[in-house]
C-alpha cells in the first residue's frame, strides 16, 4: 500500500484518537475541517440540528441512485411562518460530485453563524432577518468515490447509461493499472496520438499545433483497457449524469451526460421543486465548475433583449460586477479570472428562467490558488521592487528598433501555451508534492511494444484543495456568504401621513421604502414574470376606500433606499386605527398601522 493511500486510511483514526483524548481532558471538541463522506456528514448535519433546536432544522429532500440522503439545511430564527416570509439565500453545493470543497465550505459557513450567533451582533441579525437554505451535497454517490479504492474523480451519479450508444451499459470503465488505488492518467508514446511533451516541463502535455510543423507523439487518456474492443478507451465508466447539465436553460439534448431530458433525476427534481416552493429565496449561490463571480459576466444590450437572452441583462450587470468584487475581496484575488458557462447549468437556470440574482463559482481551483499566491508575492514586494517591475513593462511593451510597425507592440516569439499549466504544477510541487504522480512505465495489452506511462494529477487534486487548507478556504468563503446573505432586498415602512379632510373623510400617504442592497425585482426578474408584483394592502372594507384600492401593487424599488409612495382618500367614522401590510415575495412582509388624527379636535379647529 502507498503511503498515500495508508495516510488516507489512517487519517479517520487519527481524528478519532484526538476526539478521545480531548474528551478525557475535559476539553471541548472543535469540529476538524475535513472532507465528509456520507455517513458523516449526516451525522454532522443531525448533530448541528441536535445542539441548535431553534436555529436549525434538517431533512432529507431526495434519495440519490445510490440510495443516499440528499440533505437540506434551514437556518434562521422565529417560527416557520416567519422563516418562509423572510428574504431567504439557496446555497447548493455538490451538484457536480467532484466538489467536495463546495460541501465543505457550504457546512463550514452554517457552522460559523451558530458560533457567531451570541457574538456577533451582525450575524444574530441574519438569523433573524433572513432564512438560509444550503444544500451541501447535491450528488453524494459521485463524491462518496472520493473515499473508495480506487479512487475514481467524475462529476456524474451512479445512474447506468450506454454512453457510447453500443448497446451495452457501463462496459467500458477506468482499470487501476499500477495497483496504487488511484485512477490516474496513462500517456502512450504512439504516432496516431496528438500531444506532445511540454519542451519546459516533460511531466505534461501538449497539444500539437500542426500550423507550428508539430507533429503529435503521444495518446493522453485514463487509466485503463479498451475492454470492448472498439478502439476507444474507457468511453462507457460508470455513471450517469452530471446535474449541473440537467436543468432546463440552455439543456443539450443527447449531451453524454445531461440526461434523458431536463431534471430528469430524483436529485435534480427535487432541487427544482423545493425552489418552486420556496419563492422567498432572492440570492442563489452555486458551487460548482460554473463561475460568473470570478470575472463578471457580459450583459445584452437592450437590442438583445427582444431575442431570447443568452446573456445577463445589462440593467442586472452592475448587481453581478458588485457581487464578484465582493467575492474576488473576501478570498484575497487582486484582480478577474476567467469565468465559465456551461448548458443546463443550475445557476443559468436560476437567472433566465426564474428571475432570481443567481451567482455561481468554483470554491476552490489551481487557478485561484496560484492567483492568491501572486497576490501574496506583489504584497511583499518593496515599492522600490513594484517600480522596477512597472519599469520593465514598460520597456518590453515599447516598439524597439527595427520593428516593421512602430505603433504596435513587439512581437514575441515566447510560445505561451501551457503556461498556466507549468504554474499550477509548480504551485503544487511547492504547497502538495504528492498530488502530482510521478509517470512510470507499464506493460499495456492494447498497446505492445510502445512506450506507457502512468502517473499525472491524483483524481480530485485539481478540484479540492489539499486538506491542510480547508479551513483557510472556508473561512473565505463564510465571509463572502455571509456578506451576500445581508445583500437581499428588505422592505421597510418610511412614513405614515393622515390628513383629516372633514367629515370622516382622511388623506392618507404611505411611503414603503427598499431598504436592502438588490433591487425588489431584478430587470430580467420582470421578464420572467416569475416574480409577483410587491404589493400593499389596506385592512379596511372596499366601500370605505374612496380613492386608491385595498391591494396596490407597487413598483420595482431599487436597493439603497429607493422609494414609492402610496395615496389613498378613506373614510374612517368609526376608525381610530387603520392596518395595513406590504408584502414582496423576495424582500419580506412589513405590517403597518395608520393613526387617524381625531376629528372633532380637527373640526373645531376649521
């Protein structure tokens, strides 16, 4: 056995024996970061529930292929009439099974507003004022692989599906070649393949650019045998469908793995459903291999409007560009990275489909990871190092002699490809050595006499972070969520005016002001229609309403204040109080009373 493999054995004993001789000191146990396998996160969830009572409720909403719990945690304070009128936030986390650091960071945040609720006064105020929704873990059969041997990284569930249309299920699936328990990469040195080595770093591969004069060497594929002979390898693994493709913006019909047609899984049905009865939720956030946070989405000009929307609409754009300045600060990026879309994601859904501000990122990425290590690096550089480095931009960028177009930059001939790659490596060679496995040879049956290999990233080693990190991860992340959570929109009550006219007969103003950051409805939340109208309505009969109507819809307010004011003409003769109630679907329910000055007082004063 490895020693990785013996150390990942061995670590739920490790926590085990800590957990013992904490108890036999009389010391508290503090909840280790970690990754949870099913079992243990429903033990977790079951256990956080148990000792909080009046914060937080559990329950499972679906049952996955496997036969696993898909669980759902509710947090906030007051009754579950309050709850459901409140402002609400939806994290799901999961949806593709390789993210078990969106789960983590998902359960971790949960964790810190029940520690900071008797501290901070602002988070008792989110538990008071809002509901939260998270789904930690979206797809548990993909990521209970992440705990077995050999350990397989696919984003898809345990649904059997013929993938490669030949009749046969599931029947051509990853082999652990080299016995290390891992299922890694295999490169075959072969004329038919269409890599190269990398010329600055022979562990990796390239594509051949055959406009270079490359000609391609090398075959880069799974770890595996052709075992049905079609000269294609490991076409049809196990598995199934990725969730974050079933969903019905933008759905692929016959994509591999989008499924027989949209939420066509238990899994992803019930997530739709539970959105459908829960119209409070206002902010979604998705972990996932989607990401409109780390760089911020283009908006449609109002000309693309009329055409169906395949971009965030401009009016929404700016909510999107602050949320992602928000996320980008609290995890410590000094600037953009490259987002990504992706067809029947959830998160699109979300957006274009049910009008709500839907945000979407990666918990954690080699990308990131090398970002915030240049950040760290620029931090420490003197500011005699930042103008030298400023200095020498601004060399290399002017035209230099000899240049057939003075006005342009230079031409460099440096080929940049792979260059992302070579840094994310060297980010793991220095902070996880052992997530790269070294290549070594192999005798493979459908490749005699040609050079193999096997080796390459560890499954799960470019989508979670080592597990040294997870708490500095989700301690990030529960900063930004909980930022987000106070970025709902909130409807208040401004002023109350009643004017006595004579008679009975009063002048009523009421001023209902958006106290939150979002808007009452987003612009392509009017689209949508999805969203009803905020509406205020008047506890008083019909006939005694001269001017104006009991139920008023009234229009969208924008965050930060914005304002609508309401008149009405009543009479009143028997009335020394008037109720009244405001009531938004995604900003809460304020009730309200009007104070009738007295009238014979105001009559003797005419």
């Amino acid at each position: 056995m490895s020693p990785n493999v013996l150390r990942s054995v061995l670590r739920p004993y490790q926590l085990l024996l800590v957990s013992i001789i904490l108890i036999s000191a009389g010391l508290p146990i503090v909840h280790a970061a970690q990754y949870y396998d099913d079992k243990s996160l429903g033990r977790h969830l079951a256990s956080l529930a148990g000792e909080n009572p009046d914060l937080v409720r559990v329950e499972s909403i679906a049952r996955s292929m496997g036969e696993r719990k898909v669980w759902l945690i509710e947090a906030g304070a007051g009754t579950k009439q309050d709850r459901k009128a409140r402002p609400a936030i939806l994290v799901v986390a999961g949806i593709e099974g390789n993210d078990l650091i969106g789960c983590t960071v998902a359960v971790a945040w949960v964790e810190h507003l029940l520690e900071q609720y008797a501290k901070d006064p602002n988070v008792a105020r989110v538990l008071k004022t809002t509901t939260i929704y998270v789904i930690p873990r979206l797809n548990p059969d993909a990521a209970e692989r992440f705990f077995a041997r050999p350990q397989l990284e696919t984003p898809v569930n345990d649904k059997p599906i013929d993938d490669d249309h030949d009749g046969l299920i599931d029947e051509d699936g990853p082999e652990d070649l080299d016995g290390d328990g891992l299922i890694t990469w295999m490169r075959i040195e072969d004329a038919e393949g269409e890599h190269i080595l990398d010329p600055k770093d022979g562990r990796l591969l390239m594509k051949a650019d055959h406009l270079k004069g490359e000609v391609g060497a090398w075959r880069h594929l799974a770890e595996g045998i052709d075992n049905d002979h079609d000269e294609r390898w490991n076409e049809d693994g196990p598995g199934g469908v990725n969730f974050n493709r079933n969903f019905p913006y933008d759905y692929k019909f016959f994509a591999p793995d989008a499924g027989v047609h949209q939420v066509s899984e238990a899994e992803t049905r019930a997530l739709a459903d539970f959105v459908i009865e829960h119209p409070n939720i206002g902010i979604v956030v998705t972990y996932g291999a989607a990401d409109n946070l780390s760089k911020t989405p283009k908006g449609a000009s109002s000309a693309e409007r009329r055409k169906p929307m395949t971009a965030i609409d401009e009016d929404d754009v700016g909510y999107y560009k602050a949320m992602g300045e928000s996320f980008r600060k609290a995890l410590g990026l000094d600037k953009e990275l490259e987002g990504a879309a992706l067809p029947g994601s959830f998160s699109d859904w979300m957006y274009f489909h049910r009008g709500r501000l839907s945000l979407a990122a990666r918990a954690w990425s080699p990308a990131i990871a090398v970002a915030l290590s240049r950040a760290a690096e620029k931090k420490k550089e003197t500011p005699q190092q930042a103008a030298q480095g400023d200095e020498k931009q601004d060399v290399e960028s002017k035209p230099q002699e000899g240049d057939e177009d003075s006005g342009k930059k230079p031409r460099k001939d440096e080929d940049k490809r792979n260059e992302q790659e070579r840094e994310e490596l060297k980010w793991f060679d220095e902070h996880a050595p052992d997530v790269f496995v070294k290549w070594r040879p192999i005798e493979h049956r459908d490749f005699p006499n040609q050079r193999a290999e096997v080796g390459g990233y560890r499954p799960f080693a470019r989508t979670n972070p080592p597990v040294e990190m997870i708490e500095q991860v989700t301690g990030k992340h529960a900063d930004f969520l909980t930022t987000a959570a106070q970025r709902l929109p909130r409807i208040g009550v401004r002023k109350i005016e009643a004017k006595h006219l004579g008679r009975s007969v009063y002048e009523v103003k009421i001023q209902v002001e958006n106290t939150g950051f979002l808007p009452t409805v987003l612009e392509h939340g009017q689209t949508t229609r999805e969203i009803h109208p905020t509406r205020l309505v008047l506890v008083l009969e019909e006939e005694l309403i001269l001017s104006g109507t009991r139920i008023t819809n009234l229009p969208v307010m924008r965050g930060s204040g914005g304002m609508t004011e309401v008149r009405y003409i009543i009479r009143a003769a028997d009335h020394k109080k008037v109720d009244f109630e405001v009531v938004s679907m995604l900003a809460g329910r304020v009730e309200g009373t009007i104070d009738m000055p007295n009238a014979e007082r105001t009559s003797t004063q005419e």
